[in-house]
C-alpha cells in the first residue's frame, strides 16, 4: 500500500504513456528563478537535442509530479509515483557537481581551501549567483556553501569547470559518467549548476540514488547540507532550502526550480536513528512542493512530530539570560495554512526559562534528534540546538528550553531513569551552547 497522498497518480502514470526518450524535448529558452530571487534572465541552451514547444507536455514536461521516498540504509524504496518519467533537474544538478568534489576531496585531489578561478564564463552566468568577479578566485568550502545555500550558478560553473580541468562540458561528461557508474541509466548532464539544457535530463528515481550515494558515501560532508547561513565577505548567505526550518529531522539536500523543471526538492531527514530520502519533483507550486514532502516523509517515518526546532546554526554561542532561541521560519502559507498545529507548537509558558541540557554530540543531525525526540517524550518545552567549540573541535548542543523549573527537573529525571546524561540550566545562567567540564563531552554521546 502506498504512502502518500495520490490525488494526482493517475494524471502521472497517464502521462506516463506518451513518454519520448529521455531529452527528446525541451526547452530552446527558458527563465530561471529560486525561491525569492526577483530577477529573471533569458538562458539559451545549446543545441543538444531537438527542442520541443515549450507546452509540449510530454517527456520531461508531462503533466503531474514525480516522487520517490528510499530508506538511505539498504536503498529500498518505500512508494513512488512516476518515478521513471524524465524530467529536468533543475538546480537538483549541483548535487553531481558536489558528489564529484567529495571524490576529488576524499582522494586529496584537492581540500577545502583550494582557491578556484573563476573564468568570464563562469561569472557570466543568470541569474542566481554570488557575483563572482571574472579573474577572480574563490575556495572550495566557500563555492560548496555557496551551492547548498542559496544554489549559486556562478560558484557551481567555477567548481564544475575545476573539475573539468579548466572546461564545464568537460565536467558535464564526468558527470554523467558518474551517474551511470551508481546506476543512473535515465541521467545525462550537461553543466554544473543546473541551468536549462534540453538534454540535460534525469528521473525522481536516479535522483535518490544520487542523493543516496551523497548521504551514505560522504557523511563527512553532510553539514554542508544542514547550514541555515554562513558569512561570505560582508554579506550573510541565507539558505533556500525551507525543509530545514519546518521539518524536524530535516538534513538537507537541495531545491531547484526553472519554468520547464518547475519545483523540485530532494530532502534527507533522520529520526530514530534511521535516515529516509525523499525526491519531489515538477511540481506547481513551492507550498505543495513543502507539503507533498511533508506528507512522505511523515508516512515513511510513521508519525508527525507536531513541534519545531529551533535552531542557532553557526553562530557563535550566546551567553546571557535574556538571549531567546529564533523560531523556526514559516513554511509557505499552503503549507501553513494546512498544519498550524506543526508551527504553533512548542511555545514556552509564560515565565518559563528554565532549561534541560541534554547533551553534546559531534554531529548536528544526532543534536537535533536528542532535542527533538525528548520534546516529543516530555509533550513540552523548545527543542534547540546550537554549535560550539569545545578543545578546538565543533560540536552541537541539544536542549530543550522554555520549561519551568519543575519540568527541567522532572525532564533531567526522566531521563536519568534512561540512563542518559542530562542537567538543568536555570533562567540566570542559562547559555543557549553551554559545555560543562565533564559534564557532556563524558557523557558518551557523539
């Protein structure tokens, strides 16, 4: 029996008949956009297949949406609709450009602070993009947030065209070479950011095997897919990926959108120890995108976790009293308008400030875990994490705040009972990143 809502299957596998081979149509122009970005630019793609109307409606453009949901551990999949019907990639292509640079940082090809250049054509690029000057040169760690943040096309071409050793079509062979070698049959790319190319085609079920190779390969790598924002320059880069703020256990992956692709998502979540991989893709609208994932994701875990998380993702601990962890971003209004329950939940009591420090793991997705899951045991409080430094290494605290002083204790105590470390932080001395001497990093966890 399936999972998820299918009010839509039937369109999906009717269309699914009139399937072309894969790149048989596309588009010969075509605007991109993400999220909030307000500019729109022309892109011609070169001619590398035939180029259908723009409302074709067939082959990558067929009516309906795409999905997959994979358990991450064995690669079983769980329920999928039109999972086989070609489709463009969007911006869900960076997410090759990235498993090729894993490869070349696991294999000391290069590191993180390798500087790139950046070639007139790489700076040229529309219409999402750091601005990278043309002669300049940028890191590999920052060209890698840069793409899992706010998807930058500029840093993507750069990176893809390092790759190539100097050429993005170059690159794009690797690419789909790559994708063949992980049994990616239905793939074929073309360049390293995702922008339109009518033969630049994939499948929702060759993008979770992407993703999974990403997720069970390089978990070094995954907290490039958990950052919220990071500072480049003077500026503050901000996350597109809406699936970390609203959906608890969320660890990424990526978001992408053009006309033709229209609204695409892959997202990585944990809960219990156990890691599913979602793909949704040609979607109308980035509220049913939101929510078609939602809902997977939740049936695939078996359960909705009613509560948010709040997070303070890179940045700095805050010390004092006063400081209030933010509350998770609203989802798109669709979205929010059909699960208030999911945003409003979680808030403190009047007067609560008490807090249950529950630990401090080496990994943010098992912080986030400890955090939420004893919300979801105790029924109140604010689950929260947060990075700090600890003997020069990074770790993540996990907390749950807002509480009085009797449910800190009876939460520390419940816990205790558990075997599991736990301390309560009272209002006045309460540090949204606090590192007890011995009191965490011994506890075992990581």
């Amino acid at each position: 029996m399936g999972l998820v809502w299918r009010g839509w299957r039937g369109a999906v596998l009717a269309a699914a008949g009139l399937i072309a081979v894969a790149g048989a149509g596309g588009p010969a122009l075509a605007h991109t956009k993400h999220h909030r970005v307000i500019r729109h630019h022309s892109v011609a793609a070169a001619p590398l297949a035939p180029a259908a109307p723009v409302d074709a409606g067939f082959g990558p453009t067929a009516a309906g949406a795409s999905m997959i949901l994979v358990d991450a551990a064995g690669g079983g999949v769980l329920d999928a609709v039109g999972a086989d019907v070609p489709r463009y990639p969007a911006s869900l292509t960076k997410l090759m450009t990235l498993d090729l640079a894993f490869q070349a940082l696991r294999d000391g090809r290069m590191t993180l602070d390798t500087q790139i250049p950046v070639s007139e054509h790489a700076a040229a690029v529309e219409p999402v993009k750091l601005g990278l000057p043309a002669g300049g040169t940028i890191s590999v760690r920052q060209a890698i947030l840069a793409m899992t943040t706010m998807s930058a096309n500029d840093a993507a071409t750069a990176l893809g065209e390092y790759l190539g050793g100097g050429s993005e079509e170059r690159c794009g062979e690797m690419m789909t070479l790559r994708a063949h070698a992980i049994g990616m049959a239905q793939t074929a790319f073309y360049n390293a950011s995702g922008l339109p190319n009518p033969g630049q085609v994939t499948t929702a079920r060759d993008l979770s095997i992407l993703a999974r190779d990403i997720v069970i390969g390089f978990p070094q790598y995954q907290s490039f897919f958990e950052v919220q924002n990071y500072q480049f320059g003077y500026r503050t880069i901000y996350s597109n990926n809406a699936m970390l703020k609203i959906y608890p256990g969320a660890t990424g992956m990526k978001t992408g959108y053009t006309i033709l692709a229209r609204h695409n998502l892959i997202t990585s979540a944990v809960r219990g120890g156990r890691t599913l991989i979602g793909v949704v893709l040609h979607e109308p609208s980035w509220g049913q995108t939101y929510q078609q994932m939602t809902a997977m994701l939740d049936a695939g875990f078996g359960g909705h976790i009613s509560s948010g998380l709040a997070v303070a993702a890179n940045q700095p601990p805050v010390a004092g009293p006063a400081f209030v962890a933010p509350a998770p971003a609203a989802p798109p209004a669709r979205l929010a308008a059909q699960a208030p329950a999911r945003l409003a939940a979680g808030a403190p009591a009047a007067g609560a400030g008490w807090t249950a420090q529950l630990g401090v793991y080496t990994r943010m997705a098992k912080a986030r875990l400890a955090a939420m899951s004893v919300r979801q045991m105790r029924g109140v409080g604010i689950p929260r994490i947060a990075r700090v430094q600890s003997h020069g290494k990074t770790m993540w605290t996990a907390q749950l705040a807002g509480l009085t002083s009797s449910a800190a204790r009876q939460t520390c105590s419940a816990l205790a009972a558990r075997r599991a470390a736990c301390f309560v932080i009272a209002p006045q001395s309460d540090h949204l990143a606090v590192v007890g001497g011995q009191s965490s990093v011994a506890s075992g966890q990581s």
